[in-house]
C-alpha cells in the first residue's frame, strides 16, 4: 500500500487534513501524520518508509532524502520550494511539486491590505495616503501578480507589470501596461509588488539601482522570500530617502536596524502568513493530495519543479 506521509510542524486545518484523509483512502493510500513535530531526526525516521510526503515550510533536505527509502513524490503545498533540496531528490529520481495558484489570493490580498495599513498610518488617527491614482508595479505577473492587478485596479491605481516569461498578450489583456525593461517599472512607479521566486539568479536582485530610481514615495511590497532584496542596498535607501518604506510579509535580517531608525515607513508581519486563511490552508492541502495520487496512479508530473 503506498504510504503518505503528512509531515508539518504547522499542521493544517482540520477541514484539511480530513479531507487529505478522504483522498487518501478513496485511492487506496496510507496517511500517516507527523504534526507539530520537534526535529528534523523525528521526520528523518517517519519518512524512512514514506513513498510520498506532504508539507509546508518543512525542509525536506538531503538527509531525509537519503533516508526515505521507498520516497517517490514530495509535494510543498504552497508556490515557492526552495525547502526542498531538489538537486538531492532529482539525484535519486524523487520528483518535486508545489501547489502553485491555491494560495495566490491569500497572499495577494495579504499583500494590499498591508499596503493600506501602511498608508493609513497603522490607523493611528493620523491623515494618511490614498492609493487611488499611483502607479502600482507587478515584478513577475503570475497567479500573485494577475489577482494583485485585479485589487490594484479596483482600487483606482494605474497597473504596470514586468515578467520576461510571460506573454505581453496576456498581461495587455488584462489591462495591465506590460514594461519589458525592469528598470522602467521601477522608475514609473511608486509602489512595486515584488513576487520573485528565491533562487540563484533572484537572490539580491532587488538592489540599489532598481530601488534608488524609484518616484518619489517609493514603496516596495515584499509577499516573497526576504532573500531576493539586497538588504545592504535597502538599509543605504532607508538612509538616503526618507519618503522610502519596505512591506513585507517575511522580516528582512536588518529588521532591529530599520526599526530602530525608520520608524513609520515599514510593516513587517510577526510571521509569514501569506497564505494563512482557511481557504488557502484547505486548497493547497487537497491540492496536494489529489497531485500525488495523480502521480502514483496515472503518472502525473503537470507541477513537477526539478
């Protein structure tokens, strides 16, 4: 019997797991459930005998890897899957999936709601900042971008987008200004969304040219990974503008220093809770479940990232 392993030091809502459960046994799957667990030796020793694996933020490295003898499937319910070390599970023929798109709308409207906050003051009473009429900036138009467009342009805003692995079509279609060159979405607009992936070529990408050509109430909107801003070239910004702020969902390493110094132009979650609303927390689990036993049953490898 193939054997599932549920493996989330943040479990999912019970609605989740029920439903992880029901999947399972409709296909004739083990689950087993490793939740709220204390080390990486406690998932070493569950994934021995795991043919699949579902998790979260959990890291999945070469060690379990190398453990999980019967391993074939590891699915990250979410978009980004840099916990997972891909090169150790491609080396041993373990395919590697996300979920991507179950989690966009928490995470985009996560996003704009923080923005808000931050124009607003805190809601400390205080007169703040209307959106209606800036210019709002997309880095990379996917399931994240495509719904923050859609708020954006509700709100009244003009909507910019920048991403060389989409189509101009597409973004044009949805009444998005396509700016093939980086450098004029950051230039143009006040406020850019940054929904990078974290890899090699993304790492620090967000830099001192990019930020120090931004309009005048630059605003940069972090829902990625803290990793793809060069947070040296943000603390010189911080110093050398003082109409620029930094939201984000994941709290940069220079977090005590802007703090200290920079009070009022930043937001920063206490954790990252892009995704955490009950509806994400349900899709991206089933979503999960259903691509593994597509995997196992039909050879499925439509969200396959290594």
């Amino acid at each position: 019997m193939t054997k599932v392993l549920l493996a989330t030091v943040k479990p999912f809502a019970p609605a989740a797991v029920d439903g992880i459960q029901d999947i399972c046994s409709d296909t004739g799957f083990e689950l087993v459930k490793l939740e709220k667990y204390g080390s990486q030796e406690e998932l070493k020793a569950a994934a021995k005998d795991a043919d699949a694996i579902i998790i979260r933020s959990d890291k999945i490295d070469k060690d379990i890897i190398d453990a999980a003898e019967n391993l074939k499937i590891v699915v990250r319910a979410g978009a980004g899957y840099d916990n997972v070390d891909l090169a150790a599970a491609t080396a041993k023929g373990v395919v590697v999936m996300n979920t991507p798109g179950q989690n966009s709308n928490a995470v985009a409207e996560l996003g704009m709601g923080m923005l808000i906050y931050l124009n607003r003051n805190g809601f400390n009473g205080t007169a703040g900042t209307e959106l209606r009429g800036k210019k709002f900036g997309i880095h990379a138009y996917g399931h994240i971008g495509k719904i923050m467009a859609r708020i954006a342009k509700g709100l009244g805003m003009k909507v910019y987008a920048h991403d060389p692995y989409v189509d101009r079509v597409i973004i044009e279609n949805d009444g998005v200004v396509c700016e093939e060159n980086v450098s004029d979405l950051y230039r143009k607009c006040e406020y850019v969304a940054v929904n990078l992936p974290a890899n090699e070529k993304t790492k620090g990408f967000i830099d001192y040219d990019l930020l120090s050509i931004m309009p005048e109430g630059a605003t940069i909107l972090n829902t990625a990974r803290k990793e793809i801003i060069n947070e040296n070239d943000l603390l010189t910004i911080f110093k050398e503008r003082s109409d620029f702020r930094y939201v984000t969902d994941i709290a940069p390493e220079c977090k005590e220093t802007i703090e200290k110094n920079y009070e009022g132009r930043y937001f920063f979650t206490p954790k990252k809770m892009g995704a955490q609303t009950a509806e994400a927390n349900i899709n991206a689990g089933l979503a999960a479940a259903k691509q593994i036993a597509n995997f196992i049953n039909n050879g499925d490898t439509t969200f396959k990232v290594n």
